[in-house]
C-alpha cells in the first residue's frame, strides 16, 4: 500500500519534490505553488486534514538555501496517511495564507509569524503568545533566550461596530479574564455581550508560555523529560512516552518487550486520571460540587499507585529513552489490581449522579459541533470521537501491543459537551479494562536498551505521534548534526485547534452556556502555550 | 487546669474565662486588643488562588477531606480579592500575567499576606526564559515560600502552620512593613 501511494505522489509532484523517510512522506513546494499544492491534497488525494504549521529557521543548519521554511502537516483519515510540505522562504519574502482552505491554519499562522517573523499574506498580525510589547522574534537562532521583555499593560478590549447605532448602545464588552475559575487563570475571552447572549468573541492566549521550545534547542535528549513531563499535567505519563516514542524512532531502535507493556499500564491510567479531572473541572463550572470532590477522590487513588511506584504523584519521569528507568517493586500488580476495582466502583457512584440527572442534561446537552465542522477545525481525540468520527491512533495506527489488546472505542451523536462527557466515561472503563488486561500476562525481561548512540543521526527529521489524552500528541524533531541536542522540535498539541473554535462554537449562546462548553473542551494551557 | 490522660498532661478547660487566659500566654504579642486581633486573623485566614500551573492540582489535594486545610481556617469559598487575605500563587507566572497579578494584589483588602508554592513561582524554577518571571517577589512582596516541584500537598499544609505561627507572634507581614 506504500508503493501504491508513493507512485501517485511521484505522478503529480515529480520525483525531484518527493521523498519518504522513516514512515513520512515527504513533498517539497514553494511559495508560488503552495495553493495549489495544497489543493490537490485536499480535493483529490483525501488529506482532509491540517495538523500543524511551523516554521523553522535554517539558519545554524546549512548556509546554502533559504534562510527560514514553513512546514506543513496533514492527514489522510481513511488510509491513515501523514504528508510533509515544506516551503522555503527567505525573510520579507510572502507566503500565501492557507487558511481558506483550512480554517484551522489561521493560529498557527499567527504562530509561526510571532516566534520567527515569516510573512504569510493577510493575517492578522498581532501576537499570539508573547505579549505585545515584544520586539524581535524569539526562536530565531540569534535571539539569546536569557534576553527577558516587560510589559506594561494588558491588552485592551476593542470590538469594530458592525451594527447600526441602536443595536450598538445596548451591547456591552466584558471581560473574563484570566482569573476565573473555569479558565484557570490562563486564558482570556472578550465578549460582546447583547443581554446574556454573546455576539462576538475575541480571545487571547499566552498568558502560560514558558518557552519550551527555546528551551528544549538547549538542552539534551534526556534532560528535556521533565520540561515534557510539565506540558499536560494532567496526564504526565503520556507526554513523556510520547516523547522518548520520538527519540526512539528517530534512532530507529525497538526497545524491550517489559518497557512496551509498562508504558502502556503507564499511558492508560495517565489517560483515567486526565478524563476525570476534566469531568470534574467541567462539573464545578456549572454547579455540583460534590462530583467534583468525587472525582478528585478516584484521581487520588491513582496518584497514590504512582507515588508506591516512583514516589512521586505528578510529573513522574517514569520513562526514559530505550526503556522504562526503574522495575516494579514487589507487590506493586496486586496493589494496583485492587485499585483499579476500587475506581470502577466510584466510577458507578459518579455515573448515578450524573448520567440520567434531568439538570445536567439540559446543562449540557448544548453548543453542538458537527463531524464535518470538527474535521475542518482539526479536531482529534475525545471531542472528535464525541461529534461521531470513528477515529483513534489506538486503533488505525496501533503501535506497542495495542493490536494485541481488546478494547472499544465509543462514539458520540450530537457532538454537545454531554457526548464529550459520556465518551470520557466510556473511555475511563475501556482504559481500566486495558490495564487488567496487561498485568494478567506482563512479559518479562530486560526493561531497558543498554547503550543508546547518538552518533548515528543523519539528516533525518520525524514527525512521531501517539495518541494523548485530548487528541493527537505530536512532536516534530529535527536533530542537530554532532551534537545530542535537538534543533527544533515542536509540538503538536492537541487542544490548540480546540479552543481555536470556540469563538464559532459559541457565537449566539447564552454565557453560562460558553462556561459549560470550555469545560469540556479540556484545554490545558501547559499545553495551548508550551 | 491540668490533667493527666494515660500518662500525657492535658489541658481542660472548665469555662471560657480560662480560654482567654491560655490564649493571652501563648500569644507573645503584647496589648490584649492586638492579641485577639492576632488569633483572629491567623484562625480564618480567606484565599484567593491565583491557580495558573500544575501545584494548583496539589493544592486542590491539599483542600480534599482527608487533609482538610479546612479545619486550620482556610477557605475558599469565593473567588474574589476583596474577600481575602491570603493571596495564593502557584504555577510559573509569565511577562504576561505580571499587569493582572499586580492589579489583583492591589485590589485586596489590607491587611494580605501572599504564599507562593512551587519552585515556579518563588524563584522561576527549571524555565530561565525570555518570557518566565524569575520569581514572583519581582511583582510583589511575599510573606512565605513552600519549594517542591510540585510540593506535596503536606507541604503546603506546614507553609501554612508557618504563616499562622508568624501571624500569632505578632510579625506583621510585608505589605505592612512596606507601607508603614
């Protein structure tokens, strides 16, 4: 099925433009032809969906070509394909703007434009994730990233009057800024409001950037797995897995038949600890406490499992790269074992208060996102799955034993936040069920490659992907030639195209019904803003 | 009055008078006025959670039943400045937040205290970048600092006791040492 695909890339790209490395297909355009190249992905080749668009700076890597290039991620969800584009692009130079064929495209524009100054056509050039007093771009590789900027003041509100003078006096603009309960002291979303309904929304992120990238071109392999641990804090078992995934496949080794299971018992209940605080953020923003504290009660157990592991309850850097870092200590499968049953029975306690509760239904049962739509705004994982799109990495992409291993994958109708709050349950059983699964029969052997040798990376870059609690985790990595640091690595992450939409999702609702629906969006702003 | 249980010398009290008396010798401040002052602020002290990172999962710990930061007072009931006295700040603060840190210390009522959790927020901790506040006593004065990364949430339970402590002794907090 390679061959078949490879030989239509090469039929309408030509064999110069094209080329396939470690499991990427990769093709080569430039500015001129990036519309229309884009086009015939989308239209005739079924790459339905935008993933990512970064830039990367050439600079430091080879003095011949053009001084930045913007890359371009997409996928095919019936063959389950992934396409690399890449332009190259001096600086001042124009790059069309892709985001009239793919809405999504607009933030990571603006992105791209903000950390290194490449000038797509007609976006909106204002700062995404610095702040705006900012001068110069900061992941070029002549910016020093000791080199701190103050700011003075908060951005403004500033709505433009598209309505007659009447309707324009009884509109006003609120603020809920950064520090409310439901944003988490994060994020900010400027509302027009016309009585409780709001007209028009503007949001502002940034307010959590810590600068992990610029970080990561400074640090070693191993010594980027804390900072990768922090991303979505939630659930910080599956962003280090998918990390070390990367480095591994970047290197091309296989790592031992132990560490693929213990990092699937890792992932799964990283995955059950991340759905249900995001259950009970969503139930504390609109009302109920005692669920919340009912779902903080189930997280604790499993946060106490993994403190018997490693000693530590968030942020353990279990895994390391070729392996898992430490054994099971004695005792450990059975204590886990009784755990995870003690979870199903407060799993049947929150379903009694919830599931058929005539007030959460009718909360909840709001601001509907449909599979088209979803797929536009580049959605993955729950969210997607909730709008009745029957994809998961898991499942068409399987990697470690999860072919070997059964489980379902629920689907949800209407796309509303009460399917994103039923699939969350189903998955926290299916999640469960996965991990007694592994312990009955958990092979044995080494738990670690002995010798990892960085010397043997060429000119390769990855585009690796795992499936993370919120959607497709991806990281893409461009190693640096004799050295054991990376040259960029970026992150795809997942709820950045989420909260993208929410100014569409939530046009014409009532306010109490946006609280209810960032809710269950999960964005988690370690992971919006790196 | 003293008693003996089980071999352990307890104190019971027989009426409310030996209350007050027990409470003017254990509190070192002098003057009877700034004495109750003093156990009354330290008994309910109200939090504003400036909750931006990953410590603020531990501080949510921290508030759950089994270790019940309720019962030494603390509450956080609602989230508004003008109701509180302690400022709690976890999670990394960025260029970008400093405007709405600074704007929210302002608009609390004296008398404050601030505690920072987390190694984020007391010094910058593992993010020495162009966007990360090396620490948030840059933008205000803080009274406490409980390290860890994240720090369990016992640990922010004695942050806390040290405060109560300080606050008993009659140590005035920073903002009052500042601002006469």
């Amino acid at each position: 099925m390679d061959n078949h695909i490879s030989d239509e890339f090469i039929k309408r790209f030509g064999d110069d433009n094209y080329s396939y490395e470690l499991g990427n297909h990769v093709v080569v355009s430039s500015p001129q032809n990036l519309i229309r190249d884009l086009t015939i992905l989308k239209n005739e080749m079924d790459f339905i969906m935008l993933l990512d668009v970064c830039g990367v700076d050439n600079q430091s890597r080879s003095e011949d070509g053009s001084r930045f290039e913007s890359v371009y991620h997409l996928l095919n969800m019936e063959n389950h394909h992934r396409v690399r584009v890449k332009v190259p692009a001096e600086s001042e130079q124009e790059i069309p703007t892709s985001s009239k064929l793919f809405n999504v495209a607009n933030w990571y524009e603006r992105e791209s434009w903000d950390m290194f100054g490449i000038n797509y056509q007609s976006i909106n050039k204002e700062r995404l994730l610095t702040h705006d007093d900012f001068i110069g771009h900061p992941l070029c590789k002549d910016y020093d990233y000791n080199n701190p900027q103050k700011l003075s003041q908060s951005r403004e509100i500033k709505f433009e009057s598209t309505s007659s003078n009447s309707e324009q006096n009884s509109r006003e603009w609120i603020n809920i800024g950064p520090l409310h309960p439901s944003t988490k002291g994060t994020m900010r979303i400027m509302a027009e409001m016309d009585g409780e309904r709001i007209r028009n929304s503007k949001l502002e992120i940034g307010y959590f950037h810590r600068c992990f990238e610029k970080i990561c071109e400074n640090r070693t392999y191993e010594q980027i797995i804390p900072y990768v641990d922090r991303l979505n804090y939630y659930s910080a078992g599956l962003n280090c897995i998918g990390w070390c995934k990367a480095v591994e496949d970047l290197l091309e080794v296989d790592i031992p038949d132990r560490a693929k299971a213990l990092r699937m018992v890792l992932a799964e209940l990283s995955r059950v600890s991340d759905h249900l605080i995001c259950i009970a953020n969503n139930a504390r923003d609109i009302g109920t406490t005692t669920n919340f504290w009912f779902c903080i009660e189930a997280r604790e157990k499993i946060n106490t499992i993994f403190e018997k592991l490693c000693g530590s309850r968030l942020g353990f850097s279990m895994s390391c790269i070729g392996g898992i870092n430490y054994d099971l200590p004695l005792g450990w499968i059975s204590k886990c074992l009784d755990i995870v049953n003690s979870v199903k029975k407060d799993m049947v306690e929150i379903d009694k208060l919830l599931t058929k509760n005539k007030i959460w239904m009718e909360r909840t049962q709001i601001c509907s996102m449909s599979a088209a739509d979803a797929i536009e705004w580049g959605y993955t994982g729950p969210c997607l799955r909730a709008s009745g799109v029957n994809y998961d990495i898991r499942k068409n992409r399987p990697y470690y034993f999860y072919d070997d291993v059964e489980f379902e994958i629920p689907l949800g109708i209407n796309g509303d936040c009460y399917d994103r709050y039923l699939v969350r349950m189903e998955e926290i059983r299916q999640s469960l069920k996965i991990v007694t699964q592994i312990l009955d029969y958990l092979p044995a052997g080494d738990i670690r490659l002995e010798n990892i040798d960085y010397s043997k990376i060429d000119n390769k870059e990855i585009y690796s992907f795992t499936e993370g609690a919120n959607g497709e985790l991806g990281f893409y990595l461009i190693p640096s030639k004799n050295s054991n640091k990376p040259y960029r690595l970026k992150l795809r992450s997942p709820c950045f195209p989420i909260y993208q939409s929410f100014n569409k999702v939530v046009k014409d609702q009532l306010l109490s019904d946006a609280i209810a629906t960032l809710g269950s969006m999960n964005v988690v702003s370690g992971e919006l803003d790196r | 009055m003293v008693s003996k249980l089980d071999g352990v010398e307890t104190t019971v009290f027989q009426n409310e008078i030996e209350i007050l008396d027990d409470f003017m010798i254990a509190t070192e401040s002098k003057g009877f006025l700034n004495k109750i002052r003093s156990w009354s602020q330290a008994n309910s002290l109200w939090v504003l959670p400036f909750m931006t990172g990953c410590c603020s999962l531990e501080y949510i710990s921290a508030m759950r039943p089994k270790n019940n930061m309720n019962k030494l007072g603390v509450e956080d009931i609602g989230v508004s400045p003008r109701h509180s006295d302690l400022l709690i700040v976890s999670g990394t603060i960025t260029e970008k937040q400093v405007p709405v840190l600074r704007k929210v210390y302002d608009q609390m009522a004296f008398p404050k205290w601030v505690m920072a959790i987390g190694s984020c927020a007391s010094s910058g901790g593992m993010y020495r970048s162009y966007h990360v506040v090396q620490g948030i006593s840059r933008v205000i004065p803080v009274d406490i600092y409980v390290p860890g990364c994240p720090p369990t949430p016992e640990a922010i339970i004695e942050g806390v006791l040290k405060l109560k402590d300080r606050i008993k002794n009659g140590i005035t907090s920073v903002w009052e040492e500042n601002n006469g």
